[in-house]
C-alpha cells in the first residue's frame, strides 16, 4: 500500500508536537496522557515577567547585588522560553505547509517512509501497535530507539483494512 500525506492541520501539527513531547511516555505507557509543554511555556513566560517586576520594585527599596542576580536569572529564562516558543511555531508552520510530502510505502514486512530529507524503513515487529488520537494516528514503536510514526487520522480505516488484508498484529493500543 502506497499513500502520500501532505501537511497536517493546525490542530494536527499541534497534537503532532504533544506527542513528540510525550513520546518517551507513551513508549513505556502507549495509555498515558499527553503533555503539554507548550502551555507550561506560556506560564513561565508571564512568571517571569512578573518576578522580573518584582525585582525591579525590590531594587528600588533594596540595595543588594542578589536582586540583580535574580533579576538577570529570572530574564534569562524568559528569553529562552521566548524562544522554545518561536521553535515551537516554526515547527507547527513546517508541519501545515502545504508543499510538505511524506511518502508512506507498506507491505507485509514493514514501511517505508520517505520525507525528502531522509528514508526510514521499519519492520512491523519493532512497534508495540497504533493508538488513535483526536487528529492523528501514532505507531508507537516498542522501545526509545525506534522511529514513531504519525498518520493523520483520516487514514485510520485504510491501515486497519492494510493490516487484516494483510494479517499483520498490530495492536489498537487506545
């Protein structure tokens, strides 16, 4: 079977980026939720903003370096956090952009699946099953080394078709 998907939609790229950020989890818990980093994110960015101007009113009662310790730490990971956020765009941009094409070659040994950037070819031994969520479709492999595969949902009915045709086991995980 042969099927070529194009960019994700908004929602997809997004639940796409929590289950890069959760795949440990998943690998050892294929049932787990999924993170949300992102969120967390945006909560440090405005804790900072916030102790950073909190600092600057302290500085202004208090004379002491530790203030501007604090005030310089505090600025510095709310930078880093502006820019996890700028990363986190770009990659969901990379996602939905329409000029993006994933090959996807399967058989009853394995896929292949070829991003012009890279070809991976994996057997179906190496995944625990797929579990299905909101948007998308996750072939969960069976340990950290392995490659996890993300299908958008609309494919669902075609790979379990694929999969009893072919009398493949993968497992429906959730």
């Amino acid at each position: 079977m042969r099927f070529e998907t194009r960019a994700y939609s908004k929602a997809g790229a997004k639940e796409f980026m929590r289950i890069s950020e959760s795949s440990v989890k998943l690998i050892k818990n294929p049932k787990t939720g999924l993170t949300n980093k992102g969120l967390v994110s945006v909560i440090v960015i405005i804790l900072c903003i916030t102790g950073l101007f909190a600092c600057l009113v302290a500085k202004s009662f208090v004379k002491e370096a530790i203030i501007d310790f604090w005030a310089g730490a505090i600025l510095v990971i709310g930078i880093l956090m502006v820019f996890y956020r700028l990363r986190l765009t770009a990659m969901i941009n990379s996602l939905t952009n329409p000029n993006r094409l994933i090959v996807f070659e399967m058989d009853k040994e394995g896929m292949e699946l070829d991003d012009s950037q890279k070809v991976i070819r994996t057997k179906w031994g190496t995944y625990q099953g797929y579990r299905a969520f909101k948007h998308t479709l996750v072939f969960i492999p069976k340990s950290i080394q392995g490659q996890m595969c993300v299908f958008p949902i609309e494919r669902r009915g075609e790979l379990e078709n694929f999969f009893g045709e072919n009398k493949i086991k993968m497992k429906n995980l959730g």
